[in-house]
C-alpha cells in the first residue's frame, strides 16, 4: 500500500475506502483542523470517491478550486 500527497494529508487506500493517512504540519489539512489521520473520504464536491484509486483522488482534488469534503471520523 502507498499513499499520496494532496491539500496537506497524505491519502491511502484500503480496500474501496480512501482514508487520511498523515497530517502534514503546516498544510491545508492541519491548518483546516477538520481532518484526522484514519479518517475515510466520502465523498468531494458531490462526487463519491469510494472505490477510486488514490491518484484520482488527487487529480480530483488539484482540479477543483473549492473543495467540499465529506468524512467521518474513525
């Protein structure tokens, strides 16, 4: 398993799941404080990302200017 870097969290998969696997000190994400490592992605902007590969994720992510998220603490 690896895991790739986007908006200051490094995100992994696991199964279908796509899961926050590190904060990255300073970023987006910590600066945010809304994500927490082993939290699972749901969903970004209204598109549902479960099943999708880590790489499209990102691609995803670097796309959108404003991005929504939707996760659940685990």
């Amino acid at each position: 398993m690896h895991s790739v870097l986007c908006q200051g969290a490094t995100v992994k998969n696991e199964g279908d799941s796509v899961l926050i696997g590190r904060i990255v000190k300073g970023g987006v994400a910590e600066k945010s404080g809304l994500l927490h490592e082993g939290d699972e992605i749901l969903e970004i902007n209204g598109v549902e990302i479960r099943g999708m590969s880590i790489n499209d994720v990102c691609d995803l992510m670097v796309c959108i200017i404003v991005v929504t998220w939707h996760f659940r603490h685990m």
